[in-house]
C-alpha cells in the first residue's frame, strides 16, 4: 500500500511534483483543496468568506481524514494544512510525508510566476512578497520539521527540475519498499 503525503508552503510544487509522482507509482493523486472543493460544492476562497479560516480549518481537517484513509495514493496538502490540530501528527500515522523544503528566494520565484491566481498575494510588490514569504515560513516551519522526509527543492522552471525533484521524493519514500 502506497500513501506519500505532500507538505510544504505555497509555491514549492506539491502539486505539481504529486501529479507527476502518482503517475511514476501509478497510484491516485489528490490535491486536498481541490477534494475539498469537489466535497463541498465551492471554492477554498467562498468557504473562507463563509465560515472564516476557522470554519476551513475544521473542514479541511475532516477531508484530510478522508483522503489519508484511501489507498495507493499521492496527496498533496495546503500549505497551512499542517500547521493546524492534530494534523502533523495525524499524516505521519497514515502516510509518508515529505516536506518539499524550498528557500525563501526558490518559492518568491515560484509564486511571481503564478502571482494572479493566487489571492492571498493579489497586490503585493516583489518586497511584500518577500517579506510574506519569509514571516509565513517562520511561523510553520516547525510544522513542516516534523515530516518523516524532507526533499530540498530547486528553482522548477523547467520539466527537467520538476523530474529530478520527483526522482528525489521517491527515493525518498521508496527505501526499498515501493
């Protein structure tokens, strides 16, 4: 049975790395967000406007519960998902997680390049974006520090960076196992 569990903050590819990983292992792959949105018939951003993070926060913990029962499956999470209840703890009794580890400059040029879809980075300057970035890693890395793997990612412009970060992730999690 195959259950890798991505973590890591915003920008730094749990999406695109599980996509690619799912497809490596031939498993499932789930981006929690979108499960959640598929589950509850809405956008992450309406739920928010609804019921306030709290009110997210709740439900996401309750999908997380969902998606880390499935089996032969790569799931990608939030980056605020770990950081919340029981949740570090709950995903390393299910799964392997790994925390793809990105510095503050890799994930700035990350989200530059996906600036418009995000919302929470709507009409920041290159230095608020900075800034953000590093005030938010401070205060959840020791959430991400207690994942049972942590893959240092690089700068993913590319397919070949994307591959090689893949390639990271499942010796990684593979020790033989996989």
């Amino acid at each position: 049975m195959i259950r890798v569990i991505l973590i890591g903050y915003m920008g730094a590819g749990k999406t695109t790395v599980g996509k690619e990983l799912a497809k490596m292992l031939g498993v499932t792959f789930y981006d929690l967000d979108w499960y959640i949105e598929t589950r509850m018939r809405k956008k992450v951003k309406e739920i928010f406007d609804e019921r306030g993070e709290e009110g997210f926060r709740k439900i996401e913990h309750n999908m997380l519960h969902e998606v880390a029962e499935f089996e032969n499956v790569v799931i990608s999470c939030g980056g605020g998902t770990p950081c919340f209840f029981d949740n570090m703890d709950y995903m390393n009794s299910q799964g392997d997680v790994v925390y793809l580890k990105g510095t503050p400059d890799i994930l700035f040029r990350h989200l530059k390049m996906g600036k418009g879809v995000r919302p929470l980075l709507l009409g920041k300057s290159d230095e608020e974006l900075k800034t953000f970035i590093k005030e938010q890693l401070d205060k959840r890395e020791e959430f991400y520090m207690k994942a049972k793997h942590i893959v240092e990612i690089p700068c993913m412009e590319n397919e070949d960076k994307v591959s090689e970060t893949v390639k990271k992730v499942y010796e990684k999690v593979d020790n033989g196992r996989l």
